[in-house]
C-alpha cells in the first residue's frame, strides 16, 4: 500500500547542484547587462534588449541595409545576408555600416563567404552597400523606398 506524499526515488539537489545553476544564471544575466551597456550585438543573443522590443511612430522613417550585387554571369542579386548565404548575418553588416562606408574593402569578406560557400553559382564582380528608407505618413507606405548607395567595392578575385 502507498501512503499519500511517499516520494521513494525522488533525488534532491546537492549543493554542487544548486551553485552551478546559480553560476549559470548570473552568467547568463551578466552577459545580457555587458551586452545592453556596451549597445553591441557580438555576442548575440546577450545584445542590447531594445533590439528586441520597440515601436514604429505613425509618422517615421524605416531605414533597411542591405547589399546588391553583381555577378560574372551579368545578373543584379540581393546578397543573402545570412550565415548559408554569404557567411555573413545582416546584423553584422548593420553594425559595422559606418565602417564599412569609411573602408569599403570590408565588403571583400561578403564576396568571398559568397564564393566559398557557393563554388557552382555565379560569383560577385561588384557590391554596393544600399540603404533603402520607407516613409511613413499616419501609420501607413508613403512612396516607394528611397535607396542609397553608401559603399561601393570591386570584387578582388
């Protein structure tokens, strides 16, 4: 017969148990804190919490960076800003939009993670940093977005 509350087989933490995952936590915690005072995304997830949560005003501008680039087979593409793409995560290049304006040649790495992870596609001959801005007028698109080139590279091969 089982008496009520009889929790034969039941393990109970240990100290050593409990202090690590106490370790973990403050880890994980200071890490979020270094991340939101230092504004820096290197070490994603623990970025800045405001990427996370904001609003868009009704009257706003919404700017969006990307890369186009051309290829040796003549075609125009958007760059797959992302880890199976070009090897590089759009925040990366969102972060580093100022330094790559300063020294466009930081764009060789895109073309090159590119190529590296695509040998049979048509390779990159010509990127451009472009920074497309959509207008917003009481919650809603004004226009088309306005684009800017604000880096051009030639490809090295």
């Amino acid at each position: 017969m089982k008496v009520s509350g009889d929790r034969t087989g039941d393990v109970r933490l240990g100290k050593v148990g409990k202090g690590v995952r106490v370790l973990v936590a403050l880890a994980g915690i200071g890490l979020l804190i270094n991340g939101s005072v230092r504004e820096s995304d290197d070490l994603w997830p623990f970025g800045p919490m405001s990427q996370y949560a904001m609003t868009v005003p009704d009257d706003a501008s919404i700017t969006y960076t990307r890369v186009s680039a051309q290829t040796d087979a003549g075609t125009t593409v958007d760059v797959p800003l992302n880890i199976e793409g070009a090897g590089v995560a759009r925040a990366e290049i969102e972060a580093r939009t100022g330094e790559i304006v300063a020294d466009p040649s930081k764009l060789q790495a895109v073309a090159d993670g590119w190529a590296k992870k695509h040998p049979d596609k048509p390779k990159y001959v010509k990127l451009e940093l472009i920074r497309d801005t959509t207008t917003l007028v009481e919650g809603r698109v004004d226009g088309p977005p306005k684009s800017d080139v604000l880096a051009t590279w030639q490809v090295r091969r």
